[in-house]
C-alpha cells in the first residue's frame, strides 16, 4: 500500500512538472492554416549568417563581377562628413560610385544592416577604422528642413527609386530603424538631438492628423499631410506611435506618450485593414505593451489579425502567406498573399519578427501562435537563399556564386511574376524585381536582395536552435528596445502532438530559478548552466531566468522578482 501511494506521488509530481498553459492562448486564424511542423524542416544558422554578411559586404576589397558593394559617399549631404553606399540590389545601375555622384543609397539597406549587425554583437561604430553608425546621420534631412530620417540623403535621387518624400511609410520606417540603432549606440555625437528632432515632428504631426492618418504621405517640412496616386497608409500611424513610445522611454517627455497613444488611437480606429507595408506589426506590439505598462485597453487581437490575415484592401491582400506549394511549406514569410498566386519577402519577414516576438513577453496569450508562426517563417526564410532552393525553383541559378552565400533573392512567388520570363519554373520561385526597376539596363543578377539581406541580424540575434530539431528558443528581448530592466527571456514552442523535454540552457552565469510567463509558475529552481525543460503538445513556454532567493512581489496584475516585472498578466 505505501509503495503504491509512493508511485502515486511521482506519477502526479512527473505530470505537475510538465509545463501545462495558464493563460488562455488566442489563436491566429492564418497560422492556424500553417503547417505544425514545415516540411522539408531545415533551420539553419542565423546567426552565422548574419556574421558572414556583415564580413563579406562591408569589404571595400572584395574580389568579383559586381562586388564591392559598399563605397563612400563623398557629396557630404545634410553634414559635412562622408557616408557610406550600399547597394539596393547587385549590380544596380544606378548606384556605386560612378552612377549619380555615388548618391543615390537607401536607408533601409544601411540602417538594416547596422542595426542587425549590433543586434549579433557587431560594433559598428568601430569596425576596422570605421564608423559606419556615425556614416547614417546623413540620411537627416536637414538641407530640405524634413528634419527627419529618410531614405534617401536628397532629393536629387528621390525620383530613381525608394518612396523619397512621398510614400508614407519609405519616410516613416527610416526614422523606426534609426531610434533601434540609437538605443545600440547613445553616445554616437549628434544622436540625442536628431532624436528629439524626430520625436517633435511626429508628435506635431500627429497633432496635426488628429485621428486621421488616410494620407499617402505627410509633409514635414510644410507639416500638412498630402495625396498623390499612391495609396492612403493610415498603418503609418504605427510608425509614429513606436517611434514616439520609444522617445518617451528615452527622454520621459510625456507628450511623446500622448502622442503615442493618440497615433494608436487613430490606427485602431480604422474600419477596414489598413495595412501597407510593414509597420502594422509595430501596431500590434505597441497594443500590447501599452496596455501592459500604460493600462490603456487597445485591441491586441484585431491588429494581429490585419498584421496576418492578408485582407488589406489598398495593398490587396498584404499580410502573411500559407500554403504548401509543390511539395514545399512556405507559411510564415511575409509580402502578397494574392500576386501571382503568392510573393513574399524576405526583408518584410525579418522585420516582422523584431516586434512581433517582444510581444509575447506583454501578452502571453499569443505565444502558442507566434511560436508556430515563427517555426514556419524561419524555415521558409532560408529558401530565399540560392544555396537552400532547389536550382529548378530560382530564375537564375548560374548566378549563385555572386552571392557569395550571403546576398538572397527578394522574395519568392508561386509563380515567376515577370509573366513572359521563367514561366518553366514550378513554385515556390526564388527570384527579385531588381530587373523591372531600371527596364533593359539592370542585369538579371539584380534580383538578388543586398536591401533585404542586410536584416538578417533581427534573426541572427531572436534565433537558436535546441536540442530538440523543431523546437526553437526564440529570445524574446533581443529586439524589444527601449524595455525596462528584464531577465533573460526566451519563447520556446513545442510543435509536435508529443510532448517534448528540451536542454534549456540558461544565459545567465551563476544560479537561476526558471519562470514560465505561461503556465505562471516556476519550472525549475536552482539550476547552473543548464536544465530539462518539458513542454507539452502543441504548447509554449515563456521561460525568464529569474535570480535564485529573489523576492517575489506583486503590483496590479504585474509578478515582480526583485522589482522586476517578470510577468504581465498575473492575476
């Protein structure tokens, strides 16, 4: 009889240690429709990746048609001091340093690539002799008295390509990128004041907009919001808000949280999906740590779903894809879930997962689905990559070596979307619109993505793999700028119907005790280097490597160890 009651014991301590979820998880009606576990399933290095692009494009000597891929911009825009060029695309006719004075650069390929080289440990403000942070400052408009960031250093090159001064979000997303790298680099001279300067004009021009961001861009010289043939983008009110929380926890100025809150307000507001390009997500982030550390009461879920479902109606059908396409799952990556069957991107796919990731860490509730989404998008991202698609589903495979295994395709698309070209190729069809941008003179090698590929630090530092193939620990602050003081903390997601015992090893040096943000317990105590974490079918954990002997407290629906939050929804 006490042997039996004795097995009884363990038998209920074995299940009460699998890690069994609390809070009540919403699901996503797109990643419903993805894959448990994408096939054929291949996680590569991220990380690895994202260090051998920064070495390889950032060498003024590299060998090859094509290469280098960076110059210096000497025409000194906006400051007196050089900058540095990048290209968009290989080969793109219209830049490097003989093509419009070596002007004509994007934004969106330099800060990309800073931000995600720092994001892996990369100093970029002192690499080599060079300060390719200080270099960014002249993406500041002040010559036209924009005073913003841009995506361009002038307007001389605006007309080439790139939504210079009137597509909405080209003039928005720089300024998102550049208070990321501020928060990397606080000290770089001249950073604080191009901040505040940002901050300013989007907090008027939000006051400006009061509540209406149904514009195809906004003036920021004139502050008058305008029209053109492009379509209204009222998610750039996402960008403000981001840029304008991010500002208030930089300076503590609480019209930049007015600002911000007023920005998300009118985001929320809107009837119909106003998804454009890519600063929703951003929206649904900010929804749910607003409503974490703020109080304020934003709907998390229906900016989620514009974020995913694809039912944009200007940018018809811009979201996140699913399907299986020929035999292979490419759910997750983000673009056109309508052109030409399905077009996604790479670069849109990176930056998806630098918010949308920290979102877990102020609404648990969605773990189970960004875990599952994250799985999909991270296995279907290598597939940009030559070296990982099948030559027979990329349009031109001959060109591989350029790439030098770092540059990827822009995108891939059911079908080849060139209509007349490539029509033998079965989908998923790695391939890039470098080639229609300059019609007849830029080269098919075009359609690999320097712009796009530049991002993939975002993966580099969010990405790990376990020991378990399948099972990703996803680190959940690695792009949440701007956070409060936190531990360690990393979503891991269990996508097989089995449940899962996984080696978690901790980040932390010296005794830690495991909390799970999802089940709302301690998992683990008094571990050293690493521990057995189980994880139930289909289920997530929110691990948070809290300090052992640390004082629990609880303020409002915030579990605190040692003053620090550690949980948002504890009830």
């Amino acid at each position: 009889m006490r042997i039996t009651k004795i097995l009884i014991t363990i038998l209920l301590f074995s299940i009460s240690s699998l890690v069994i979820a609390q809070v009540k998880q919403l699901s996503l009606n797109r990643v419903d429709e993805m894959a448990d576990v994408p096939q054929p399933l291949k996680i590569i290095d991220w990380k690895l990746m994202a260090q051998n692009f920064d070495k390889t494009v950032y060498d003024f000597n590299a060998k090859g048609e094509y290469w280098p891929m960076v110059w210096i911009d000497s025409t000194n825009k906006n400051f007196n001091e050089p900058a540095l060029g990048i290209y968009t695309a290989v080969g793109d006719v219209r830049q490097g340093r003989q093509h419009n004075k070596g002007m004509f650069h994007e934004a969106l390929a330099n800060m990309g690539a800073v931000m995600g080289a720092s994001l892996i440990g990369i100093d970029k403000s002192n690499q080599q002799n060079m300060n390719y942070v200080a270099m960014l400052k002249n993406y500041f408009n002040r010559d036209t008295k924009w005073n913003i960031m841009m995506n361009n250093t002038a307007p001389e090159v605006a007309l080439l390509g790139g939504g210079y001064g009137r597509d909405w979000w080209y003039d928005v997303y720089p300024n998102v990128l550049f208070y990321a790298i501020y928060e990397q680099y606080p000290n770089q001279r001249d950073f604080e004041w191009i901040a505040k300067s940002i901050a300013e004009k989007f907090y008027k021009a939000d006051s400006i907009l009061n509540g209406n961001y149904n514009y195809s861009y906004f003036d920021y010289t004139q502050m008058k919001p305008m029209k053109n043939q492009i379509c209204a983008q009222p998610d750039a009110a996402a960008g403000h808000a981001w840029v304008l929380y991010s500002a208030y926890k930089k300076f503590g100025d609480k019209r930049y949280l007015k600002g911000a809150i007023s920005a998300m307000t009118a985001l929320e507001s809107n009837k119909i999906n106003p998804t454009y390009e890519l600063l929703m997500p951003f929206g649904a982030y900010l929804a749910a740590r607003m409503n974490a550390e703020q109080g304020t009461n934003f709907d998390v879920h229906k900016l989620m779903g514009w974020t995913f479902d694809g039912t944009a109606v200007c940018r018809e059908g811009w979201g996140v894809l699913t399907g299986n396409w020929n035999g292979y799952d490419i759910s997750g990556v983000v673009g056109s879930t309508v052109d030409h069957g399905g077009y996604g991107f790479l670069m849109n796919t990176f930056d998806a997962a630098w918010p949308l990731v920290p979102t877990v860490r102020y609404n648990a509730a969605y773990a189970n689905s960004i875990g599952k989404w994250m799985l999909n998008a991270v296995n279907a991202s290598r597939f940009f990559y030559p070296q990982y698609m099948p030559a027979d589903r990329q349009t031109i495979p001959q060109f591989e070596s350029v790439t030098k295994g770092v540059i990827a395709y822009e995108g891939f698309a059911k079908t080849s979307t060139f209509d007349t070209l490539y029509t033998d190729k079965k989908g998923p069809v790695a391939q890039g619109d470098g080639p229609k941008w300059v019609p007849g003179k830029n080269p098919e090698v075009s359609q690999f993505s320097v712009y796009g590929s530049g991002h993939v630090g975002i993966f580099g530092a969010i990405v790990e793999k376990t020991n378990v193939e399948g099972v990703l620990k996803l680190d959940v602050l690695a792009t949440d700028f701007y956070k409060n003081k936190a531990y360690p903390t990393y979503l891991i997601y269990n996508p097989f119907k089995q449940n899962k015992s996984i080696t978690y090893k901790t980040k932390t040096k010296g005794k830690v005790d495991l909390y799970d943000a999802v089940s709302q317990r301690f998992v683990a105590k008094n571990i050293t280097g690493k521990a057995n974490v189980s994880i139930t079918a289909a289920n997530s954990v929110i691990i948070v490597e809290t300090p052992v002997g640390s004082k629990i407290t609880k303020a409002k629906n915030h579990l605190l160890a040692n003053g620090i939050v550690i949980d948002y929804q504890k009830k």
